[in-house]
RNA sequence: UGCCCGGUGGUGUAAUUGGCAACACACUUGACUCUGGAUCAAGGAAGUCUAGGUUCGACUCCUAGCCGGGCAGCCA
C-alpha cells in the first residue's frame, strides 16, 4: 500500500484534491502544469526534494509538465555554482525538464513592459522615499500606514523617472517602483510594495544589462503566468503574499494561475534554513556542503542515502498545511528499507581484535559468502580464511554480561560463512591490561553449508582475515545536533561535538578492493558503507550511511 | 494587540466529504534466524484543543474561546 510505482495508489493529499476538483471542472482545459523555482543562493537541502517530489510527482502522475526555474531576481546573492549543483541534485533525484529550464531573468525585459503598462494604467509609482522612509510610511501591523508623496505623481512623470532607472541615471537605492495598492491594508504585503529596486550588481545570467531588479512578488506570478504554471505551490510563509499573487495578475489581465501553500519539512535533530546551513559550511562546523552530516541534497547522497529512498520517504511524510517534525527514523527507516534490497554484504571490522585458531593449519581456505540473503539473483562470492582472523573487539568480553552470545573465554561462536570457534585462552598486555589477542580452536565439522554445520551456537560474528585484509578508514557519523529542535538563536550551542568519529584502523574483506565512490554495502552486522570521495586505491575510505537495528544496543542500554 | 493559516496516538499522514478513528515510523512482547539484520505475529497508545450548538448521528457543519505558527527586507 505504501509502496508506489507508476500504476499503484498515488498519494493523497489536499494539494491533489484540489487538481482533482480543477480537472473536473475542466478549469485550464485539463492542463496540469507545475514548476520547482529555487533561488540560487545555496544549495538544495531535503526540504526541497519534499517540494521536488511534489512538483515533479504531480506532474508525472497528472500527464502534466514540470518546469526547473531559477528565481534569480537578486543578483548579490546567487552565483552559478548554485546553479550547477541544483540541477544536478534535481537529476540525481530522479527528475527530468526537458527544455523547460528557465531562470526569471529570461522574463525581465516582459516584466519591464508589464510594469510599464501598470505604470500607464495608474496602478505603479515611482516612489522617492529612502528606505528608511519607506519602512517608517508603511506603519506596524497593528497600525496602518502612511502613503508616501509620491504616491501622486502623473503617468506622464512616472514612465519618465521609471525609464531613466532603467537606464541607469539614478543611483543605487534612490528610487523604486511601487504598485499603487493600500496603505490602509491589514494585510502589509499589500501596502505598497516595492516592484523594482536600482541595483548595480553583475547578474550571472544577464550581466550588466540591467540596474534595476524585479522583487519577488513581482517577478514570481508574472513568471508563472507567463509559463503557463497552473498550480503553483509554494510553502506556507508566502500565504500572506497570495493576495498580491492575484492583484498583480488581475491588473495585468494575463494567464491566472493558483497559488497554493503548504507546510515545510522539518526534520528532527538537524537545521533547514539555507541560512545557517550556510553558516554551518562557512564557519566550519562542518567540511561543506556536501559533508555527510548535512541535509543537503549533495550531503546525503555523499553520506549514502539513495534517490529512491528519498523518493519514498518524500511519499510517506505526506503534504498538509500544518507545522511538522518529522522524525529522522523515518527518514533511516527508508532508507535501510531499500538498502537492505539492493545492497552487497560484505564483512569489515571495524575495531580489529585479533584472534589466533591454534588448530586451523597455515593455509587459505577459500569459503562461500552470500552476497545477499534478501535476492538470489545476486550471487555469491568466496572470501578468504585462515588461521589469523579479526574479529570486532565488541564481539569478544572476558566477562559476558547477561544474554551476550557472542565470544567470550570457554564459549563457542560461529565465524559467518566458516566455523565455529571456542575461545580457549586471552592474551593481554603485561603492562596495560588491554587484550591483545584471543586464542580459540575450530570445529572443522562446522564448516559452513557442511552437512555437520547444523550445530547450532547462539551468536554468529563476522570476521577478516589477517593476511587477506584491506586496511581502511571507515568514517561515523552521528546527528548533526544533540536536540531534537535545534531552534533559537542559541542553536550552534546544541551542535554534537561527536558528530563525526574517525577510525584508521579497519579490515575490509578482500573482495571490496577497487570500489569506487558511492558504491554501497552492508557491512553485516554493523550497517550500511559507502564509499566516500576522498578514497583512493591506496587509501579506501568508506561513509557509514546508517547503522542496522541494533537490537542488542536496546538489551544493553537497558 | 491587526491580518492570514493551522490544531487527530510519542511523530507524521488518513478517514468513502455527516456514519461511529486507519496506515506508517517509534515503542513493547513473542516466533524464526549462520547478520542480535531481514522477516512474521501480537500488543499498548488518540476518542480527534476546549465549551456550547445543529443533527438520529460531528474529526468533519455553526458559534465563542484557548493554543501554536507566519507577516512590518530596496531577501526569496
């Protein structure tokens, strides 16, 4: 029921509802078209693959169309960089445009003309006002404003000054184009606002050709409208602006399409505002915006996530109107679900313990592993064995405490895919105390898929052998903050310290020699791996993605 | 003390649009297991913000409150 394909159940939700209604009605002749329009000024994060999905989803499952439009409106913020990488995040997801890329400065000579024709319908001003000033006229939000004395001036005068902003004779910031609305209104949006500021900065796109840049409630409807946009969903902060959404359009008596509202993604333990995400990238509390602790697109895909869990869980979250926190457990439940489908298994221990089987002969035995129990199809592989092995120092306690099965003096475990051991003797440092190695001997009747091999022991360990080992550096990460709610202006207080553990000192199984960055595994027993951009040949470093379900972990803890 | 939006288990999202609350995650228990994984089974958990009203019947409609969020960039 929860999974979806192309011909299974589609999400429901209220936006969807509404296109429902629409389509009955035969409102924009049956058309569903919807657009993704970030602001490239960062990079995208997960609460825009919630909004990729819809968009993207909405169009798919209606037989619509999807436009990509950078809102570029503010040439002192964005930079191409941004550019690059959200398109390349929005086809990593998944999502295709076409031809359909546009950037609202494709529309900035058809949204001069717009403001000129508002200008001659006496619906626009220029307005001399400082800012300041402007701020001071518009009054608070419980007190209306003041209109400015400019408001007044004729047609004649206002195409005058407007053209000479556009044509660069005024300095930055002197004037602005104003819609001519209601200084009265309750609603602030509507008092006044400013269409057009004079602003000299290099536009990645349009270069110097203009000095004056449209503001977003100028530049967002039109540049629906003038696609064609039927639905044009947005999240909830811009509820407020709607009723300017419709005036402009109204003025303008041009293509009217529906804006409409819904809640942000919230995801626990971590922040979403592209503000302190920047921040976090520029004051280093992080390595960039692709380090896999962030919730950025590029991040989780380098930390391992894949698109299609991403899809799902975009799907199970669901779209309402409400503030919402969503539980990053959902979002790893997601993700171990399609993992654990597609990924290799392979063993690695991380925390080496070496362990000496006294009676195993000084050869290499080559055994048969399962490269995964959840599909067949995949095959099988042989790993190497012999008498040094790793095994995880977790795996092995002088002192078991209660319900721990696996190694420990006098008892028997079982080496996955090989034999099972009994630990017979432990090796410590004179000087330290710490355990050096553990000895054990095998049951060679135990071998794995003999006939022999039914005996059963309680716990099963995973291991590499000495000889035979990738030597490697496997990084953990943890949640990027130690609350839940990383709110306030004191957030950077709550950031975890542990956030990142390094180990240099891992043993891979052989056969992982040659993977290449994003190429994922399960380490059996420990969790999903991939392998990072920083590793080479010579030096394999993987990402742990997530961790299995630990059961045990629970058992111990409590 | 203005305007807009919202309020269903711990967290999200549903509820044939007025017919007596479901699904997922999380949690607990058990089965199985050569991954303490996966899988399977069972269970606890909201009576739908509150108070009135309409109705045979209200999470759905009405009224009044309460609580939460957003809005006063020449940002988007």
């Amino acid at each position: 029921m929860d999974e979806k394909n192309i011909d299974g159940p589609k999400p429901v939700n209220f936006i969807r509802e509404i296109i429902d209604e629409d389509l009955k009605m035969n409102k924009n002749s049956g058309r569903v078209h919807t657009r993704f329009p970030p602001e490239p000024n960062g990079y995208l994060h997960i609460g825009h693959a919630k909004s990729i999905c819809l968009n993207f989803g909405i169009a798919r499952d209606y037989y619509g169309l999807c436009n990509l439009r950078f809102d570029d409106t503010n040439p002192s913020k964005e930079e191409l960089e941004y550019v690059e990488s959200i398109k390349e995040d929005v086809r990593w997801l998944g999502f295709e445009w076409q031809d359909r890329e546009y950037y609202a400065s494709d529309y900035f000579q058809q949204l001069y003309d717009y403001a000129i024709s508002l200008i001659k319908k006496g619906k626009a001003y220029v307005c001399d006002l400082t800012g300041e000033e402007i701020r001071e006229y518009r009054g608070t939000l419980t007190q209306p404003g003041k209109e400015s004395p400019y408001r007044n001036r004729i047609v004649e005068e206002n195409l005058d000054l407007f053209t000479r902003m556009r044509n660069g004779e005024f300095p930055d910031g002197l004037r602005t184009l104003r819609a001519k609305i209601d200084m009265t209104s309750p609603n602030v949006n509507m008092r006044d606002p400013i269409m057009y500021r004079i602003l000299r900065a290099t536009h990645h796109r349009t270069g110097d050709n203009w000095c004056i840049y449209p503001m977003y409630d100028w530049a967002h409807g039109q540049s629906d409208s003038i696609e064609g946009i039927t639905h044009s969903i947005c999240t909830l902060e811009f509820e407020d602006h709607r009723p300017l959404y419709d005036w402009f359009i109204e003025q303008l008596g041009i293509h009217h399409p529906q804006q409409i509202e819904f809640a942000r993604l919230n995801l626990s333990y971590t922040v979403m505002s592209k503000r302190r995400l920047l921040q976090l990238v520029e004051e280093g509390h992080v390595t960039g915006w692709n380090d896999p602790r962030m919730p950025t697109i590029t991040g989780l895909r380098r930390r391992g996530y894949t698109p299609e869990s991403l899809l799902h869980f975009a799907d199970r979250i669901g779209v309402a109107k409400r503030e919402n926190m969503i539980d990053v457990a959902l979002l790893e439940d997601s993700l171990r679900n399609d993992l654990n489908k597609r990924a290799m298994r392979v063993m690695a221990v991380l925390r080496p313990l070496k362990v000496i089987i006294d009676n195993y002969p000084d050869t290499v035995e080559e055994l048969d592993a399962v490269n995964n129990p959840e599909d067949p199809a995949m095959g099988s592989r042989k790993i190497p064995f012999s008498r040094e092995i790793y095994i995880e120092q977790d795996d092995f306690r002088e002192v078991p405490p209660n319900k721990y099965f696996r190694l420990s003096p006098g008892n028997e475990v079982r080496l996955r895919y090989a034999y099972i051991i009994k630990c017979v003797k432990v090796v410590k440092d004179d000087k330290t105390g710490e355990i050096v190695e553990v000895h054990c001997t095998y049951d060679p009747e135990t071998k794995s898929g003999s006939s022999q091999s039914q005996r059963k022991v309680k716990g099963t360990i995973h291991w590499v052998s000495v000889n035979q080992a990738l030597n490697a550096e496997v990084r953990l990460y943890d949640r990027l903050f130690s609350v839940e709610d990383p709110g306030g202006d004191d957030w950077k207080n709550s950031l975890n310290k542990n956030s990142l553990e390094i180990l240099n000192n891992c043993r891979l199984e052989i056969n992982l020699a040659g993977a290449k960055p994003e190429n994922r595994y399960q380490f059996e027993r420990l969790g999903y791996f991939c392998v990072d951009y920083d590793s080479s040949i010579e030096r394999p470093i993987f990402n742990r993605t997530v961790s299995l379900r630990d059961t045990w972990a629970k058992i111990e803890k409590s």
